[in-house]
C-alpha cells in the first residue's frame, strides 16, 4: 500500500480573477436576466420564469445585491 504525502491546507479568503467572458457569463445569469423587466413584471412566467425582483425592480436600485465580501470591479 503506498500512501502520498498529506500537504495542509491553508484556509482563508483568496482573490479570484476571471476573464471578461466568465465574468460577463456570470453577471447576466445571476443579475442581467433578473433586471429584465418583462421577467420582473410577471410576463415570461411561463416562458423564462420570473424575477427574484419582484412586480417593481426599482426599488432595488441602489441596494447591495451580494454579500459584503464580494467586489466586483471593471
């Protein structure tokens, strides 16, 4: 039986970088569909779906729409 060598491991926050192409990926399958407002209103329901924004996506302008530790930056 050979066994490899254990290597600790360092738990803590690391910076991530993405690509533009991930990072855009990421922004409009997580906010970009959400902002629509034909989602928002309730219209692609049965097409698309809804919008975690609800009946009037304005009211959320202006807020954090993640967790302190995140930044995005462009």
């Amino acid at each position: 039986h050979f066994a490899l060598p254990i290597k600790p491991i360092d738990i803590g926050r690391f910076d991530v970088v993405f690509d533009w192409e991930t990072m855009g990926s990421f922004v409009l399958n997580s906010w970009g569909n959400a902002t629509q407002l034909d989602r928002a209103m309730g219209y692609e329901a049965n097409a698309q779906g809804t919008s975690y924004l609800g009946p009037d996506p304005t009211e959320f302008l202006g807020t954090s729409v993640a967790a302190p530790q995140i930044t995005v930056t462009g």
